[in-house]
C-alpha cells in the first residue's frame, strides 16, 4: 500500500493500521508497567489518577513589581507554579544600565538586576509551597542564587525549595544564541550547579534540557527528542568528569519538550523519548536508581503555531496542544495564551490559558487511567518509528564527537534549518493548510488592543541601579567579585558559593556575569567570521 501522509517527521502514516504493524511487539520489552522500566507508560504507576500535572504558567514582564502582580494573579486563580520570564539583557547577563541593554530592558519579560529586584519579584509569594521554574540559562546559577537568598530572608531553607532553573545552554548554541561562554567552561559552571544543588538545594530540577527551542526554530519530533538527549548525554559526561555519581545527579535532571497540534505523533513522541532515556542512563552510564532513568519533563505548547491572524483560533490550537501534552504524559505544563503571537498576554488571554488546563483535568476522563494509547496499532507503530528516527540521529551526533562537537560542525543547526525551510515552502505553496493564514482567511482582521510595556521601565531600572551602586559596600563588592574570578581561575573550586557571597553583597547579574567573561571569555561562533 503506499502510503499518502507522512508524519512532520517525514516518517509514513497508514491510512488503516491493523494487527501485522505489531507483529513482533514484545509488550514486556518495550513498554513495561507504568512506573517501570523504560518508562513508557509514564514515570508514575498512577500518573493523573493519583494528582494531575503541575499548570505551570509563564510569565514576566516590565519590572518585578508588576510581574509580582501577575504572578499573584496567577496564584489566585488556581496555578500551583510559576514559570519566570526574563528581559533579554538579564538573559545574556548584562545589567539594565549596560549600553547594550538600551532599548529591551523589561520588553520580553522581566529586568533583573540584583537582590532588590528578586525580593520584589517574589514578595507576598509562598516559595516553600509554589514551584517556581526559571527560563534561565547562561546566567542560571546567579538567578537561582539570588531567588535562594530571597527564600532564606521569607524563612525559607533551601532544603524546601522546588523548581527548575533550564540551565540548558549548549541549545543556545543550536537554536537561540542567548549563550555567554565558551561550550567547556558553561559545561564547567553546569557541573558547579549540579554539585551546589545536591549539597544546599536537593528537591531542586538542576537543569531542563530543552527541546523546545530547537521545535521553535524548526525541528523535527524526531530531531527535537534526539537532539535533546544527545545535549543531555553530555552534561552527563561532563558531571561524571567532574567526579560527581550518575545516581547523585541524575534524579534531578529534567526536559522540556513542545506540544504541536498534531496530537498522535506528539504522544509517540513523549512515549519514545521516555524509553530511549531510560535506556541511555541505564546501558550508557551505568544509572541503577530508578529515578535516574525517568525522563521527566515540562511542557509548553507551541508558539510557534500561534497566529496573529484570527487570535482567537488559538484558543482551539493551545487546548489540542495541551490534550497531547496530558496524554503523552507530561509532569507539568503552560498553555499558551491566544494573544501570544502578538504581544505580551492580557490578563484575560492568560486567565483562559490557565482555564484550558482545568477543564482537561476536570472536565475530561483524560485523569482517569494510565496511557489510554497502551497497546493501540497506530500509537504503538509511530512510537516505534520515531524513536528508530531519533537514535539514528543520535548516532549521527555521537559519530562526530558528542553534542558539542557536532555544533562546531553546525550539524544540529543545518539539520534543523533544512527542516524549518522545508514547513515554510509548504505553507508558502499551501501544501501546509494554516487555518486563518493561507486558508479560510478574513478579508479584514478585527483590530485588537495588546498589553503595552511602559517605556518608562528601562529609566526605572537605571535609576534603582544607580541608588543601589550609591548605597552599598563597593569596597565589599569588588571583593567578592575577585573572590568569584579567583574560583573560576581554578580547575577544582565550585563557583557558586563565592557568587552567592557576591550577591548577597548586592552585587548584580551583570557585574557576577561581567567577572566570569574576565576569566572564561565570551563565546565567538565560527560563521560569525
């Protein structure tokens, strides 16, 4: 038969799938009991039926005043975790007075800048009872830091703190280019992180390895889960280097992966991506507790897909991304909001997000059992195919040396690209229908009113710099700050605890950054010559 359709993988759909596409399925094998070995199934025996996943919602805009609002807001209307989001010059350590700051400062999400900006940013907020995930990830362990800091003046021990920092930088060398050092030493600064955590904050997700920026950018399912791992396999390698045991480590990675609208490919996905993993950490590197080899991961659904033509289409997009996220078995997850692929989200737009999740979780028979797709011909079929196509990929990533040699070489990057440019011709020659784009289009769109970022931010933020440059220790400052290059000059000092002095000191983001580039210098990719 041939076959008519194909996954956005490339990778055949049947039309009819019967008995013969699982002719040599050993169910045993290859999907074990939920909570077993490799994981299948999902991480969890009960899964939903026990507690549903985290609604995790993201946000972060202008200044922590107002983003600590929103997060109130948020609280109030039933999320049990907050999901930051950080300005672009935070995100590439510089501080909201540097130069290069002009003009973005509190655009994207939220400027922080030092000890007084986090302890607004979280004031009133209980955070020994909300998870708290940070999109975080050269300057990561200043954040995270700072938000320690913060909790131990609220009572706060770091012993009760949950979250997740993403703390995942070799896919800004991929696919978003918010990276700050040279590939080995924020190997080095993520192996410091591991080791601080497991000490000081052990309930702590030290990473989230992420496959949704490279889905964003145009990736492939099957490349966004073989990509992800191969970048995971190295943090693993670089913390086993640094003499820290897989099994210390391991139990507080996770993953972040997108949610596309096409549902079945999506819950293969997940499906696959768990039992490849499990096998990695067992076979590969040796990982004997269980937790070591769950792939436990946080979603968001695509944006990427949001259109700013008919916004309101989005609402249907986001709650059939969300469905495949629940049935693909996700620890947590942030519905976008309708308004997203025009500007910052209203109060409204995130409020009905937030509401998307609820009625899957309460409204559907979704939390009821375990995998509802076990043993299904079609769901069975596509898990096996994709994750055939993800290891060869993987392969493809180890023959040329690991993950961070085969981004020297541009692999990832060109493998993605081609894909991106691929989904673009389609939906330029409308062989890719684009509901409201390239199809069923209005005549005239109706005017929408975005949430605006005050301009008067970035002054605000300068100003509180100046006051607090012109109140603080200097003399202590530049101390610790010599104290952290002196750490980063060494082959065997974890950095992180003079950075917490240096911050406690009231040092900021950019200044601990700014000390670090002294020592490890800034990264320079090769086609930017």
């Amino acid at each position: 038969m041939d076959f008519l359709a194909t996954t956005e993988s490339g990778l055949p759909i049947p039309p009819v799938c019967d008995s013969r596409a699982l002719a040599d399925f050993d169910a045993d094998a290859k999907l074990g009991a939920p909570g077993s070995f490799p994981f299948t199934r999902g991480v969890y025996p009960s899964m939903y039926a026990g507690r549903p996943w985290t609604m995790r919602q993201y946000a972060g805009f202008g200044t922590a005043k107002e983003s600590n609002e929103r997060y109130h807001q948020l609280v109030g209307a039933g999320t049990g975790g907050l999901s930051v989001a950080f300005d672009l010059p935070t995100q590439m350590g510089y501080d909201s007075d540097d130069p290069i700051a002009r003009g973005e400062v509190g655009k994207v999400g939220v400027a922080i800048d030092s000890i007084d900006d986090m302890r607004t940013l979280f004031h009133g907020l209980p955070l020994d009872q909300v998870s708290t995930s940070m999109t975080i990830n050269a300057p990561a362990a200043p954040l995270l830091l700072l938000y320690e800091l913060v909790a131990a003046e609220q009572g706060v021990p770091g012993s009760r703190l949950t979250g997740t920092i993403q703390n995942d930088v070799l896919k800004e060398y991929i696919a978003r280019g918010t990276y700050i050092f040279p590939p080995k030493q924020s190997l080095r600064l993520i192996s410091d992180i591991f080791a601080y955590c497991h000490r000081e904050l052990p309930r702590w997700n030290t990473i989230s390895i992420s496959g949704y920026h490279m889905a964003e950018a145009g990736a492939t399912p099957a490349q966004e889960v073989a990509f992800t791992l191969a970048n995971a396999k190295e943090y693993v390698r670089a913390a086993i280097a640094a003499g820290l045991d897989v099994d210390a480590f391991a139990p507080r990675l996770s993953f972040f992966f997108v949610a596309r609208t096409t549902v079945l490919e999506e819950v293969a996905k997940f499906r696959a991506a768990r039992r490849i993993w499990a096998r990695i950490m067992r076979d590969e590197f040796g990982a004997r507790n269980p937790k070591s080899q769950m792939l436990r991961f946080h979603t968001q659904t695509a944006g990427v897909q949001l259109t700013a033509q008919q916004p309101e289409v989005n609402l249907v997009r986001v709650a059939l991304q969300g469905l495949g996220a629940v049935l693909g078995g996700t620890q947590s997850l942030h519905t976008n909001s309708y308004d997203e692929a025009i500007a910052l989200p209203t109060q409204k737009a995130a409020r009905l997000a937030l509401r998307t999740q609820q009625v899957i979780a309460h409204e559907t028979d979704l939390t009821k059992i375990v995998d509802p797709f076990a043993g299904s011909y079609v769901m069975e079929s596509m898990t096996d195919d994709l994750e055939a196509a993800a290891c060869e990929l993987i392969r493809a990533v180890e023959d040329r040396g690991g993950a961070v040699a085969a981004i020297e070489q541009g692999f990832q990057k060109s493998e993605i690209e081609n894909s991106a440019y691929r989904i673009a011709l389609q939906i330029d020659n409308g062989e890719r229908t684009v509901v409201g784009v390239n199809k069923y289009a209005l005549d005239e769109e109706e005017v929408y009113e975005p949430l605006r970022v005050d301009p008067a931010i970035e002054t605000d933020q300068r100003e509180r710099l100046a006051a607090l440059r012109a109140e603080r220790d200097n003399g202590a400052v530049e101390r610790a700050l010599e104290a952290l290059r002196t750490a980063a000059r060494s082959t065997s000092e974890n950095v992180l605890p003079p950075m917490r002095e240096a911050l406690r000191s009231r040092a900021t983001v950019g200044e601990v950054s700014h000390a670090l580039r002294d020592v490890w210098g800034v990264y320079v990719p090769h086609d930017a010559f």
